[in-house]
C-alpha cells in the first residue's frame, strides 16, 4: 500500500436506503448491518482519497415525529431539533461500521474519521416558503389533518404534514470540513440536507423545512472542490423509459444528454429527479464528473466500472 497522502477528495452521498432497505421496518439491528456494505467499500476506497459522507435521515425523522404525536408527557421539539438529533444518531452509526471495516484492513489506528452536525442556510424568500411540499412524520386522519396546526397535504399513504423543501444557499461549516479533511479525516456531514437555516445579521435562525440531501450533497461538493460526486442509492443508475419494456440504464452522459432526459420526463420527482438535478449542478459549476450508482457498487463506480456517468462532454 502507497504511504503517499491521498490528494484527491470523493464526496459520497449515502441514500436513506443505505440504512433501510426496501420491505425492512427498520430495526437498529437491520440499519448497522445495512450500513456495512458501503463502509466497507469506502474503508477500502479511503487507502487512495480523501472521503466526505453524506447521508440521508428520512425514515429517521419521521420515526421520531411519530414518537413526538404519540407522546404528550414532554414538550414537543421544532424539526430543526430533530434533524439535529438524527445527524449525530446515524453518524454514530457510520463512525461505528466504519470503524470496524477499517480495522478489518488493519488500518483503523491511522485513519481518523469525524462527524461534524452541519447546518445549511437557505434563502427567507425562496418560493418553496410559499407552498410547503415536502410529507414528514406521520399519516393522519381527516379529524387529525383538519385539526392540525401545520399544514397538510392528501399523499398516497393519507393525509401527512407537509413542509417547505428550499434550495440550499451554503453549507455554514465548509471551512472547517475542508480544513478536516486536509488533516487526513474522513468526515461525516450534511446529514439529512443539514439543519435549515437563515441568516439574520451575523446570526442563524433555524426554520422548519427539510432541505434535499442530494442538492446540498452537491453544493458542498462544489465547496470543498471535490474531484468527483458520487449518489449512492437503491438502483443500478439513471434510467430513460424506467420500469417500461424500453427501460435503459445510461453509462455515459454528458450534460447536455442529461439535460434533455430531464426535459423530457424520464426522470421522476421526488426520485431520481432531484439526484439528477445535484449531479448537473455539480458537473457544470466544478468540470468533474459525477456518478449515480447502487450501494453495492461504489467502489466500481470511482473506477469507471459501473453506474451513470454525467461528464461536461
């Protein structure tokens, strides 16, 4: 194994799937043994790069919601609060099976890895202020919606909360995670989009919305001049014509190709829509490549070996 100091930095954005998958209920039990086949590879990975982590914390903060409606004996806690506590729960998690991949190369000693609760700012006057989206928490009955102090919206589950998703501005601690990782860490960051916040004088105000992981993913990315972006999530790639007869995973996609799927509708929201729109943004504002691949392929994605590829062209 080289001793040189890796000098090229890979951020890697973790979907929630990469804790919960699909038909699980989500035990801890489950998540921690989720977690090991990406922290493997990037235990694996981090002999050669610099490594940020990102991550999602859906099924997390909707858990923790759930509990806030089922009690009544303790104050109830803003969302900002929750997404707080979510990012230091899973990046306990990763720290921890990380930790025990990296001592499985017999490198856990030299390789330091942190995680840093990361708040993000977003603009007071976005649109997305306007016209909340975005379903949190729990499903609620007609009684429950009409009742409810929040607004709402009518889903396919049922009725749900329903808050802002505004786009991400910056991500506040830049800085000192660039500075963490020039010292060798592997650092855990961003989870679930970051604490929402606006800036007010030289002071932040948390607000309640949930900003999209994949989009401040990749404006930290561009932060922190990553060479590469990597979305891991539950599918192979990006598809046209998904789940059709004519259905197609992409290899190599310049921007402009990209760009033209995504005015067509071959992408859809709420899905693969976002992760597309952070990968554009990141390849046209930094000139690296970013790739869309499954959990279980990461390590193949950063070597040119799997997933979608969107490059300038």
């Amino acid at each position: 194994m080289s001793t040189s100091k890796p000098s090229k930095t890979l951020l890697i954005a973790l979907g929630g799937n990469a804790l919960i998958r699909k038909g699980q209920s989500g035990t801890i039990r489950e998540q921690f043994a989720n977690l090991r086949v990406p922290t493997r590879q990037i235990a694996r990975l981090s002999r050669h790069y610099r490594i940020i982590i990102t991550h999602g914390n859906g099924p997390q903060v909707g858990n923790l919601l759930l509990q806030q409606e089922c009690c009544d004996a303790v104050p109830r806690l803003p969302l900002e609060i929750l997404v707080a506590q979510t990012q230091g729960q899973i990046g306990y998690m990763i720290e921890s099976t990380l930790d025990t991949a990296l001592m499985e190369l017999g490198v856990h000693s030299k390789q330091p890895f942190i995680t840093v609760i990361s708040y993000v700012v977003v603009d007071e006057n976005d649109p997305a202020f306007a016209t909340p989206t975005k379903p949190i928490g729990p499903v609620l009955s007609d009684a429950q919606a009409a009742d409810s102090p929040f607004p709402t919206r009518l889903t396919a589950k049922g009725y749900r909360r329903v808050v802002a998703s505004p786009r991400p501005v910056t991500v506040v601690e830049k800085r000192e995670i660039n500075q963490l990782i020039d010292m060798g860490f592997i650092v855990i960051c961003c989870g679930g989009g970051g604490i929402p916040v606006t800036r007010e004088g030289r002071s932040f105000n948390g607000v309640d919305a949930v900003i999209d992981k994949d989009l401040v993913s990749a404006v930290l990315a561009e932060e922190i001049h990553a060479d590469r972006f990597i979305i891991a999530t539950d599918v192979a790639g990006a598809a046209i014509h998904f789940q059709t007869p004519q259905q197609q995973y992409l290899n190599a996609v310049t921007v402009a190709e990209m760009e033209a799927y995504l005015h067509d509708g071959h992408f859809p929201p709420g899905t693969m829509q976002p992760k597309i729109e952070a990968a554009l943004q990141f390849v046209r504002q930094s000139g690296q490549d970013a790739v869309i691949t499954s959990l279980d392929t990461i390590e193949d994605a950063v070597r040119g070996r799997a997933g979608t590829r969107i490059t300038t062209g």
